[in-house]
C-alpha cells in the first residue's frame, strides 16, 4: 500500500474544495432561498470548488507520478 505524507496546508486545501462543492450541491438540492437565488449561488459555488480543485489534484497527482515517497514497507524497512 502506498502512503502519501500531505502537509497541512495541502490537507486544508483538499477539504477546503470539497466544503465549497458540498454547500453548492446542498444549495441546489435545498429549498430554504428562493429559486433563482439558490441556483445562482449554488452553481457558483460548484464551479468555484471545482476549479480550485484543479490545481490541487495536479499537485497530488504529481506527487504520486514523482515517485518521491516510498511505498509504507519500505519505510518500515528502514
């Protein structure tokens, strides 16, 4: 199994984007706002989410293709 150590910061950011998408997803589904408002806000905030999400994922897929972090036995081998 391989571990991938994130730093705080990049822990913050990955739940940071999925907290926007989820409030815009769950503006969508409530019916608290008048229509209008609700999907204005809420698809703004899916799309805010997802494009911050963007750059996050390409930093963490890097990490994984960089190959910089050895799989957890060989750490424990050490």
């Amino acid at each position: 199994m391989r571990e991938i150590p994130l730093t705080l910061p990049e822990i913050g950011m990955i739940n940071s984007t999925r907290f926007i998408i989820g409030t815009g997803v769950g503006l969508l589904l409530a019916g608290k706002l008048d229509r209008d408002a609700r999907r204005g806000v809420g698809w703004t905030l899916v799309a805010v989410g997802t494009l911050i999400s963007i750059p996050v994922a390409v930093a963490f897929l890097g990490k994984l293709q960089a190959g910089h972090y050895p799989q957890l036995s060989e750490r424990r081998a050490a």
